[in-house]
C-alpha cells in the first residue's frame, strides 16, 4: 500500500491509499479519483512530507478528545479531516495487535472458529462481499474494517 496527499483544483487537501504508484495512474486515467470534499476530479498530488517514525524517547501527538469532527452539511476542514484519518488508523493499528493475519482464508478461519473446529482467536483478513454476507447469514459474528490493512512484508 502506498499513501498519496493529493490536491483537487479547489485546493482541497486529501489523503487517499493505493496499492501502488501504478494503480493510482490507471484509477486516476479512469476518472476515478475525486476529492472528498467537493467531488472533483481535476485532482494531483500533493507536495508531502516523508513519514518518519519518532524517537523512541518521544512522545506522540495525540489528538484532544474535544477535538472538532467535520461533518456532512457543513464546511469540510481538511486539516481536520486529516487529523481525523490518521486518529482512525492508529485505532485501527491497536484494534489489530494481536490478532492473526489469515489473508484470503479468512471466512474458512471464522467459519471453522464459528463451529467449534478450532479455537476462537482474533483474526482480521480478506473475503469477498457475497462470502461476508454469508457468513453474516450464518451467525459469524464478523465486522468490515474502515481502512485497507497491509500484507506482511508488502509495507513500504
């Protein structure tokens, strides 16, 4: 996965993921890239700082938790918005330690977990819709994750 900052002509500043350099080029020659905020599709890249990680002797920013959400009806502040994204990320990050990558065979990992067959652990993983409904259907009790999660090893 790969994270570009991109501007749209209002300048608007946004953060949108991709599997690769590639796939950003192709979604965006199919006029399938547009900003959140106002919908357009006259959208670069923006200027972006390198992610580097802190010091282990420092301590990280953390969002107030009386921290303004925008949200739809109004003015949209894409500094918030940002804000916003990376506070999910890092839940998101926390909600999955400990819990085991099972990639494409998750709905077999659930199911079998589901019946008994092996023992319950967290795990997080791919499935395709229809494969999730069925497994909503069945009683699984499984839950869509609100951002892509990297494979092992593919982290840039």
């Amino acid at each position: 996965m790969i994270v570009f900052d991109l501007q749209c002509a209002q300048e608007h500043v946004f953060e949108i993921w991709f599997g690769s350099s590639e796939d950003y080029e192709a979604q965006k020659a199919r006029g399938l890239v547009a900003c959140p905020y106002c919908g357009s599709d006259k959208v670069e890249k923006a200027v972006m700082a390198p992610r580097v990680a802190a010091k282990g002797n420092q301590r990280q920013e953390t969002i107030p938790a009386n921290a303004s959400v925008p949200m739809a009806g109004g003015a949209v502040d894409p500094a918030a918005h940002k804000a916003m994204m990376v506070a999910l990320s890092k839940m998101q990050a926390k909600m999955l330690e400990g819990s085991d990558n099972v990639g494409d065979r998750f709905a077999d990992e659930a199911r079998a977990m589901h019946l008994g067959e092996t023992d319950a652990r967290p795990i997080h993983g791919r499935t395709s819709i229809d494969e999730a409904r069925a497994l909503v259907e069945e009683g699984v009790p499984v839950a869509p994750l609100p951002l892509p999660v990297s494979d092992p090893g593919k982290v840039n």
